[in-house]
C-alpha cells in the first residue's frame, strides 16, 4: 500500500530550503562564473587585434605613450612565459574567490558568511578587471583606428619587414593565453552552476 504522507516519497523532504542569503549567494557565483568568462573573452579578442598590428603601427607617434605603455603591459608575457600578472594573476584571483565561494556552500558544514566574504571579494575583483579591459578594448580600439588611417595615407610599409616577429609574439601569447584558461577551467571545474548538477567545462571556450 502506498504511503498516505506525500513528503515521505520527496527525497528532498529532509532537505532544508536555503536561506535569502544563500541563495542570493548561489545566484551571484554563477552570475561571476558567466562574467569571467565574459571578460576573458573579450580579453581574447582584443589581444587577437592588438598582436595583429605591425610593430610600426603599435608604436606610432601618433598613439599616446600611456596608451603604448598600458597595452603593452597588458599582452606581454612574463620572463616565464605566463600571462602579465595584472592579467592572469587577476582572473586567477577572481576564479579562486568564485570557487572557494561555491565550496563553503557545499557539504553538511555550510559557512554562509565565508562564502559571503568571498562572493563580495569576486564582485570586487570582477570590477577591477571590467575597468581595465574597457580601458584595453578603446585602445586597442585606437590602434586599429591609427592603421586604417596610416594605411589610407600609404605610410604602413608592405610587406612587413617585423612579421615574422609579430607572429612569433603572438604564438608566445596564444600559447600562454591557452595554459591560462586550462589552468582556471581546472579550478573552475568543480562550481555547480544548477540544482542538477551541471559544471562549468566549457568555462573560457574549453571543454563541450
């Protein structure tokens, strides 16, 4: 005979329903996990830009020096072939506050205030980083302004003399680029995204 209690047959029954905070907190990582993502790829694609400048062009009189000096801090590689620390070790941060976030949320022994300081230290972290890419993507933006127009004017010299030092800069950072992400997924792997269970795999264009 079937049981008359309808909690009995809901293997939920004995689970409490999370506080407001928790799960305001839940909804916040995974809007942080979708933001990182986010910025990494823009980060992405206004490096693929910038690397595709002729060195004459990158370094133009015609570009302001803190402009000059910003994007080259920005894609250039550590003396160990890593992304910049305000880059990579930045989104490193933001990744490690999201996921350790998303840990004290897991288990028998919830520590909601934990995962509340963390949650607002990646909202902090998240900001940072928002600035400093539109500040990357208006120069990168100008860059490519400056080419089209010295090209316009004929004074881009073809072929480039510096192209096989450009692409090789690019290899250097395409590579660094792709351990960066394999190394965040890798530590991003374990946050659960939705009640079923799903995980972040696909996090920074790796994975399915």
């Amino acid at each position: 005979m079937a049981s008359s209690n309808p909690a009995s047959t809901d293997p939920q029954s004995g689970t409490p329903k999370p506080g407001p905070l928790e799960t305001y907190l839940h909804e916040s990582i995974f809007d942080l996990v979708h933001q990182a993502d986010d910025l990494f790829s823009r980060y992405r694609e206004a490096g693929v830009k910038y690397h595709s400048m002729p060195f004459a062009v990158r370094n133009s009189t015609h570009l302001q020096d803190d402009m000059i000096s910003m994007l080259d801090e920005v894609y250039s590689l550590s003396t160990d072939g890593r992304l910049a620390e305000c880059v990579g070790g930045t989104f490193w941060d933001l990744i490690y506050c999201i996921a350790e976030a998303d840990l004290a949320l897991k288990g028998d022994n919830k520590d909601v205030g934990t995962a509340d300081s963390l949650v607002f230290a990646a909202f902090h972290v998240a900001e940072k980083l928002e600035k400093r890419m539109y500040a990357t993507e208006a120069a990168v933006a100008d860059v490519v302004a400056i080419r089209n127009s010295l090209t316009e004017q004929g004074l881009v010299q073809t072929p480039d003399p510096w192209a096989d030092a450009a692409l090789l800069c690019f290899d250097e950072w395409a590579e660094a680029l792709t351990e960066c992400m394999k190394e965040m997924t890798e530590m991003a792997s374990e946050i659960v995204l939705n009640p079923s269970g799903g995980g972040v795999e696909g996090i920074f264009g790796l994975g399915v």
